[in-house]
C-alpha cells in the first residue's frame, strides 16, 4: 500500500539504499504562461482556457517529479568487485556503504546540511474545464500523495565511517500523506484588466505518516557503539497496525517488542476529511501611459491552502536512554554472501535501521487523530510580450511551497514563450530553485479538438536500470485532453 512505500521509502533512503518511490501529477512550472495548455488553473485559479476540455482517463495529465539533494546516483554504485576473479556471483549494483567504495568517494556527492529528497504524485481522475456562468469553471478528482525524506550529512558520515569519534546529528525524518481530492474551480473577468478566480477543495484522508529522530548522539566505547536521542513514529491508517519482534535490551537485561514495519492488509480506504482552497488573480496592463508595457500581466496564486485531519492514529516511540548498536559497516560482501543481491543488502540495512530507531509501541490504531496541512504553494509571475512581436513573450514565475523547514523549497523560473501558430506554441525555461540549477521545456499542441502536451521542468539525465533516473532532481509531464468550443477569448 502507498504508505507502506513510504515507510519503507524512508527506510531505504535515510540509509543510503534506495531512492526512488511512488507516490505527484505534479504542475508543469513550464507551462504557466504556456497559451492553450489546459492545466494553468491548476497553478493559478484565475487563469481560464480558450476551450472546454475533458481529460482523456489515465492519459490526461500524466507526471512524474522528484526533487532535491539526495538522487539515486548518490545512493547506489557499480559495485567494484563487479567482475572480479574470485567474486563471479557479486552483483552489479552495490550500496555506497560497499567497503570498497572509499568514504571520501561516498560522502564527496552530499550535502554538508539536510540531505532532501522530495517525491509527488498526483493522478487525475476526471478533470473537465467548461466555459459558462460567466466564466470558466473546472471539476476535477483526483489521487494525491507525498513522500519527503531528510537525511543530515552526519548520519551518512557516521554510518560510512564509523570512526572512534563522537557523532551528532539532528532533524533526520520523513513524512507521507494520501489523499483524494474533488476541486470545484471558477474563474472570471472582472474588468479589462483584473481577472481572479479559485477553487474549493473536499479533501478525503487515506493515510498519513510522520517519523522524525533527534538528538542523536553516537561514541564509541569499547568495541560497540553507544546511541542516544529521541525516535518518534506516527501513523494514521484505518484498519493498519504495526508489525512487533521482541529483542533483548542491549543495555541491560530483558526484553521488549521492537516496531518491525506496518502491517497494511487490513488498510481502509478513507481515514479523514478536510478542506483546502485555491486563489488567484492576473492584472493585465492596457491603455497604460506608457505604452511599452501594454499587454504585460502581472499574476499571482495561493494553492492548496488547506489541512485534512486524520484518524486512527499510532505512536511507536524510542525510550530515549542510552543503547548498544551494532553498527553499518560489517555488512557481508564476501563471496557467495547472501548479501550480495542488492535486495538482500537493503533488507539487512532496514533491519539495522530498526535497531537505530529502536521504537517501541506506544499506543495502536484509534488512539487519536492528526491534523496537517497539504503544503501550500505560492507562485508570483510576470510576462511580457515584445511589442514588435507579440508571438514572442518572456517571463519570469517565482515558486515557493510551504512545508516543515526541510522540506521547503524556492523555485525562480525565466521563460522564452512562443506561439508559433494558432494550434501550436511551447517555450523554453531557465530554473534556479533551492536544490539546482536546471533547463525546461514545453511543447503544447492545441487545435480546435484537443490538446496534447508533453515538457520537462528539469531535463532528464543518466538513468539506471528499468530507466530509474539517477538524478535528485527530475520532472516528465505529458497529457492528452479533448477540447471543444472554439478559439474565442478565454472566459
């Protein structure tokens, strides 16, 4: 199930095993001031079509986005006893904690701070836009979900090296929600040169979970280390527990039972409800007194200003005393090892994991509710068309989400947009954002009866097996809708 991707998402990724997960049809910054894309109002509710549209099923606005610091390349390495006389079953791929990847190769490829990595996936159900009340109006439902890991440089150093030092580090976590939403948008001219517009939002809860490790201090004493800090786990899902081991205490006698994953099952559907609201306007500058700035728009939206409250919820926490653990860096890679398979070093690292977080069940499913909000998106934009040449414009749209302060991030965007011909326009984009500097692009068809569109708002780079892409930072949008009503002026 989705949550339990992300759960195991975080597993993985906080040790440096695995980066990729499922869980946004995220918008297409590109394609913002894109004429005749269909999906503007979902980055600005003020923004209406030039034609009705219904999405084609599945097809109609299809994307995949990953951003951040940590990539898969970051993570996985052409395991160097690949090949090797006296190694013929090592596998191809290896884990950076591999030891002969050398800890300066391992760690030069990371942020100094939180390593970040940030996933989305939204998939349109239905989704139609249709012109009337005197306006644009748009109906949409959809699957939403969210995955964010952070991971602090010092835990990849101390689970590389593993010197006889002290290591500490803080603000190591992750959180996922999902959930259905129905939107209901309308937008409309208020005068010659203000247009506004916004939607409302019925937000419907699946699942939602929140781990989060903090002041971890880690020395070693004797030939065992020493960890102390705090570990927290909270899950909301109907119908899910939590999966228990016992183990022994390492620092004193007896034993207790150890949180070893999420049992989804018995997962429900829905598990919450909440609300969220979109809003936008678009100032159009005309008959101005300086006429070099007429046809200029200055726009601006708030999206996904809402919370949704979740039931059912479960704690797993640490004790918070001091304990033993064993440490990363005794993972078998000798001949015939049964670590050799990439999927048997990932499950020997989660397993170690839990012993990092060492949780504890503190109490199981209806214990409470959590209410969060779905992080909010500002975008400002500006877009000018040349005088001489009104098929060409620039632009530049400024992006920020909101989140917890690991997951926050800052997007500004310079646009070239050309319209090549009535049916037929894209463009070309620079982006600075918190994570990279990266290329975009667009191309949007649009003839009087559909609209397909396919753009990237970071190019594609390397890509390893089943075409994963090894970078943090990546974004593939395509869609196919039918349109219908004409070429008139947008309502």
């Amino acid at each position: 199930m989705r949550i339990m991707r992300a759960y195991r998402l975080y597993m993985l990724a906080a040790m440096m095993t695995a980066a990729t997960c499922a869980v946004n049809a995220q918008e297409l910054n590109s394609a913002y001031f894109t004429e005749g894309y269909s999906y503007r109002h979902d980055m600005n509710p003020a923004i209406g079509n030039e034609s009705n549209y219904i999405a084609v099923p599945i097809v109609g606005n299809l994307s995949m986005q990953l951003r951040g610091s940590l990539g898969v390349g970051d993570i996985f390495y052409k395991n160097p006893y690949y090949g090797m006389a006296g190694h013929e079953n090592a596998k191809k791929t290896a884990t950076l904690l591999h030891p002969a990847i050398s800890a300066s190769e391992a760690l030069s490829n990371l942020d100094k701070g939180a390593n970040t990595m940030l996933l989305n996936v939204d998939i349109p159900i239905v989704s139609v836009g249709f012109k009337g009340f005197n306006g644009y109006n748009t109906i949409e439902v959809r699957e939403r979900a969210y995955a964010g890991v952070s991971v602090p440089y010092d835990f990849f150093e101390f689970a590389k090296e593993m010197k006889n030092k002290d290591y500490q580090f803080d603000d190591m976590g992750m959180q996922a929600w999902s959930f259905m939403e129905v939107a209901f948008g309308h937008s409309r001219k208020l005068n010659d040169h203000w247009r506004v517009g916004g939607k409302v939002k019925l937000l419907f809860g699946e699942a939602y979970a929140n781990v989060t490790m903090s002041g971890v201090h880690a020395k070693l004493e004797g030939d065992h280390w020493l960890l102390d800090g705090k570990a927290r786990a909270e899950v909301n899902m109907k119908g899910g527990s939590f999966k228990e081991k016992v183990a022994e205490y390492k620092s004193k006698p007896g034993t207790y039972k150890k949180v070893d994953g999420v049992n989804t099952d018995d997962m429900k559907p829905f598990n919450g409800f909440g609300m969220g609201l979109d809003l936008g306007a678009v100032y159009e500058f005309k008959d101005f007194s300086l006429a070099w700035l007429d046809g200029m728009k200055v726009s601006m939206a708030l999206t996904d200003v809402g919370f949704i409250s979740y039931g059912n919820k479960m704690v797993a926490e640490s004790s918070g005393n001091t304990f033993q653990f064993d440490g990363f860096n005794n993972l078998a890679v000798k001949k015939d090892s049964p670590y050799q398979s990439i999927d048997d070093q990932m499950d020997d690292v989660e397993d170690r994991l839990a012993d990092f977080a060492n949780l504890e069940v503190k109490s199981e499913e209806g214990g409470g509710s959590t209410t969060h909000g779905i992080g909010a998106t500002l975008r400002m934009g500006v877009e000018y068309p040349l005088p001489m040449y009104d098929r060409l414009s620039f632009g530049f749209l400024y992006t920020h989400r909101y989140g917890d302060d690991q997951y926050t991030w800052t997007e500004g965007r310079l646009s070239a947009n050309y319209k090549a011909a009535k049916w037929l326009s894209g463009g070309l984009n620079l982006g600075f954002s918190t994570f990279s500097t990266e290329m975009g692009w667009v191309l949007n068809l649009h003839p009087s009866w559909c609209n397909f569109f396919i753009g990237m708002d970071y190019m594609m780079g390397k890509t390893g097996k089943s075409m994963i892409p090894l970078d943090s930072n990546v974004c593939f949008n395509m869609g196919l809708n039918i349109t219908w009503g004409g070429k008139k002026k947008a309502n």
